[in-house]
C-alpha cells in the first residue's frame, strides 16, 4: 500500500501528525510540497522574505527526509517539489505514483479549506482518499467549547478551559523515526526548482540572518529557553530580546506547536511566571484559529457586527504617512521601518501602530491589515486579523474603543531610553532620551543642537493625537451602549 503525505505550512519530519500517520499505515511513504503557483501569483512583489524562507526550508526539509531513511535503512526518500496550481499537481503525482489515500495536515483559513475540499472531491474522483489531521494548533474547531456548547468569545475563560484541556496526550510528540522505514524515494529525481525558476529574486532575508528551516528553529528555541522565566518582564520592550522570534517557524510549521508548549508548560507548572506568560500567547494563537474557523466571515467584516457601521476617513495622506513611516511619531516610524527592513514587528508594536492607524489617523483597520499581510513574514490570517481588530476594538475581546494608546506615553513607557527608536530613525540619534518619544515639544535651539529639522530631516507630527482623540471618541459614540 502507499500514500502521500502533501506538506503545506508543516515543513519539517519530526513530530509531524500526517507524516506519522502515513508511515504507520501505509508501506511506501511518498512527500510532496507545491510552489502553489494560486498563492505566489498573487504576491504585489517578485522579492518576498515568505518565498526564500519556504524555499531554504523546502531544500532542508528535502535534506531532512533523506537523512531519516538512511537512518531507519529506507531504500531512500526527498521531497517532490512542485510548481503550480496546487489541486492540480497533487491529483495528478498521486495518480502517477498510484497512491491509495493522500494525507495533509488540516488548515484553518478559509481559502485553505476551500482549496482542501476541491482536492477532496478530484482525489475521491480519481478513487483516492484525503485524510486531514490536527497539527498546526494544539486544540483545534470544537475540542474547547463553553458549557453550552458554543464557541468562546472571550479569551480568559477560554484560555481557562484550554489550560484544562492541555494534557500529556495534546502535547505528545509523534515519533516519526519509528515507522521511517517506510518512506519510499521520489519516482524520478528532479531538481528543486530555484528561487529564479520560480519567479522570484533574492530578497534581504539571509543578510537578516533569520535562520530558516527545522534547524533554525531550534536554533532560536534553544536560545529562548533560557530566557523564557523572563519572558512576562521583558516581552514589551521592543529594544530589548525578550520574545522568541519564533512566529515565523510557527507561521510554516518549520517546529513543532507541541514541542514548543510542552516546554512552556513543563516550567509553567514548576511556578515559573514567564512561561506562563509566554503559554497563554500560544493560547491566543489558538484561540484566533478557533475564531476564524467558527466565523470566517471577520475576513471581511467586524466581529461585533455593530462596529461595521463606523465611518472609516479615507485620508490618503495619512495613510501614506502611516506607510511611509513619515508620521512624526518617532516609536510608530520606527516600528513601520523594522517592518520593512526585517518583515518583522514586536508585539507592542503592532498593537502601537495598529491602534495609531485606527484611532488617530481615522483609518479602517483592515487596509491596516492588509499592509501587514503583504509585508510580515510570520504573516497568519488568523492572529493578524486578531490582532487588527483587538486594536481596532472590532473584534472579539478588543480593546473597548474608548480605550486609546497615546503614541508618546507608550513610547515613553515601552522605549525608555530611546534605544528601539534610535535603532530604526538614526535622524534622531542624537536626541536626548526625555525629548526622543515627540521630538516636536522641542525648542528650536534644542532641535538644532541634535541635527533635526522637523519637517525636513524628520516629519512633524501629522495628527496632534488629543485632537484625534476627540474625533476617535466622535466616531465611536453611536456604540456608547455598548461600553
Ligand atoms: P512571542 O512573544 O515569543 O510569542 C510566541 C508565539 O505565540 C508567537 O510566535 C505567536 O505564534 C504566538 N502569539 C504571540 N502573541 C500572539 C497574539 N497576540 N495572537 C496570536 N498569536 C500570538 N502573529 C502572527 O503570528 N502573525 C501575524 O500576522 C500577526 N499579526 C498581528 C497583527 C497585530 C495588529 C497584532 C497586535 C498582533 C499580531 N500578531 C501576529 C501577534 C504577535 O504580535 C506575534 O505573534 C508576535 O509578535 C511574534 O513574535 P514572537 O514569535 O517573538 O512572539
């Protein structure tokens, strides 16, 4: 018997559900990834972080499956790398390879589950079945409900019954080097087409130095391990190392979500404040997937149905601004500019320029979201539009819209000193750490000292922030019921 195991966002060969299930049911395992050409053909840009990462953990991943059947005296193994319409080219190397049953891991996004239950259907067609399992979250759909049966909306009592649910059976590992054996070598051997071939240049991504692939995510946990008891002080200062950075690996399945939650949960348990802390954010993860699985419709629309009645500003030059990291605000220029260079912004940051963007500029939270789809690497529809409409106080559990970050005193709060910002809006660098969070309360004379010339080296601010404020509270009053 055979079957083939179709990798998608899950692109390693240790604790990988489909993979495990595949070997331990069938006598030939074969392993297939697609250059889905549905999804690349609709990036805005030929140079993508997202592209290179998936293709150097592809090329690893390839490396990874020969090793482990030269390990377990497989005849051989290697991933078949493909490049097109997804559906198309798995219907087609399963026939050819005349597989009984097609494995996958199971996704969440609606575009993604539309995709599966096409393939579903061609596959039946063709007499071979799709099976899907739960990987990429650690509790998934319906497995944490509330007494009545419903979905959560709230995340403290969800969180509550997912710690509950979270036991040893969730957390174990799937040994996939038992069954090993029964990978099988490509058909023929073809070459994993190159970033060029696929239609793509290099992008900045390895002089970022992210490491990509299996290996670098373990890299970067075994980095963060020992940080993680400090984790609940230091995650909300940007300019400081106090998160994982691990969000991309999670983002393409390059380790494991068990591995990773069974080591927060193992210091969790002996007390340790910081890994409770850094639990519960894999608890928000989850609990974004189980929100669009149960509502798919927040793609397009608010969670609370009432809130897509507020009028949104079309302000061009605010969004601009906004995008050009030309706002005046120093913290939220510096977040736009790491960004941009790196594809990567810290949590605080979102929720800073998120909350800028929505509640000082005016403008609809979902082209917010949409900027940062195109241009975060750990890009998940789930936790982005989460987190989009937390900050934009649309969303399930938000942020209540009279609750309104000002941009100086979280600068003030979250960069102290000024290091983040100095790191991202060098113009600035010699700013002096009280004046660095609005250098536009400065004397000109002080301004000069420093080398900036608002509104020349450095923008003024574009908005005076107690003023939009006012205009933030206008806008939301109609839902004063709702406070
Ligand atoms: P850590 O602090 O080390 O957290 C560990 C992991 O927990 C993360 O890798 C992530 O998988 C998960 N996590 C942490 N916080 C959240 C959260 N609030 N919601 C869901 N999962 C969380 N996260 C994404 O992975 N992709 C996105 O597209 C995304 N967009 C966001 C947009 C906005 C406006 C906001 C406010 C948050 C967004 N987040 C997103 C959540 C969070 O900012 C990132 O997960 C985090 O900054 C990634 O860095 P890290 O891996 O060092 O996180």
């Amino acid at each position: 018997s055979s079957a083939l195991v179709w990798l998608r966002r899950d692109l390693r060969c240790d604790d990988h559900a489909a993979l495990y299930h595949a070997l331990r049911r069938f006598d030939r395992v074969y392993c297939a990834f697609v250059f889905d050409t549905d999804i690349l053909d609709a990036l805005p840009s030929r140079q993508d972080r997202r592209v290179d990462f998936i293709h150097a953990s592809v090329l690893e991943l390839d490396s990874g499956l020969k090793a482990l059947a030269e390990r377990s005296g497989a005849p051989g193994s290697g991933l078949i790398v493909l490049h097109g319409p997804a559906v198309d080219c798995i219907v087609q190397l399963a026939q050819k390879l005349g597989v009984q049953e097609v494995l996958v891991n199971r996704d969440y996004e609606p575009q993604a589950i539309a995709r599966d239950q096409r393939a579903a259907q061609v596959l039946q067609a063709a007499g071979i079945a799709l099976s899907a399992y739960k990987d990429q979250v650690l509790l998934e759909q319906e497995e944490v409900m509330t007494q009545q049966g419903q979905p959560y909306s709230v995340f403290t009592p969800y969180k509550r019954a997912w710690l509950q649910k979270l036991d040893a059976f969730q957390l174990k590992p799937y040994p996939v080097e038992r069954y090993a054996h029964h990978l099988a070598p490509p058909p023929c051997v073809e070459q994993i087409p190159s970033l060029q071939a696929l239609g793509f240049a290099p992008s900045n991504l390895h002089a970022l130095r992210l490491p990509t692939g299996m290996q670098g995510a373990q890299q970067l946990l075994r980095d963060f391990v020992p940080r993680m008891s400090l984790y609940h002080e230091a995650r909300d200062y940007p300019g400081r190392k106090g998160v994982s950075y691990l969000s991309v690996h999670l983002r393409f399945g390059t380790v494991s979500i068990r591995q990773v939650a069974a080591l927060a949960q193992q210091q969790s348990r002996l007390g340790d404040e910081g890994a409770q802390t850094w639990l519960s954010e894999l608890a928000w993860r989850d609990f974004y997937f189980m929100i669009l699985w149960h509502h798919p419709r927040v793609v397009r629309q608010s969670f609370r149905q009432a809130y897509d009645r507020v009028q949104w500003d079309d302000a061009p030059e605010l969004w601009q601004a906004w995008c050009e990291a030309k706002t005046g605000y120093p913290l939220v220029d510096a977040a736009m500019r790491q960004l941009h260079q790196t594809g990567y912004m810290h949590n605080r940051l979102r929720m800073v320029v998120a909350s800028f963007l929505t509640k000082d500029l005016g403008v609809d939270w979902r082209r917010g979201e949409a900027h940062f789809a195109q241009h975060l690497n750990d890009f998940d529809l789930a936790a982005n539009n989460g987190g989009w409409q937390w900050a934009a106080s649309t969303g399930c559990d938000a942020q209540p819209w009279f609750r309104i970050f000002n941009p100086v005193t979280q600068s003030q709060r979250f960069d102290p000193d000024g290091s983040f910002i100095r790191r991202y809006v060098p113009e600035l660098a010699k700013v002096p750490d009280k004046h660095i969070h609005f250098p536009a309360a400065m004397k000109p004379l002080e301004l000069q000292a420093c080398g900036v010339q608002l509104g020349q080296n450095y923008p003024l601010p574009v908005v005076d922030h107690a003023a939009a404020r006012q205009r933030t509270l206008m806008r939301f009053h109609f839902l004063r019921d709702d406070a």
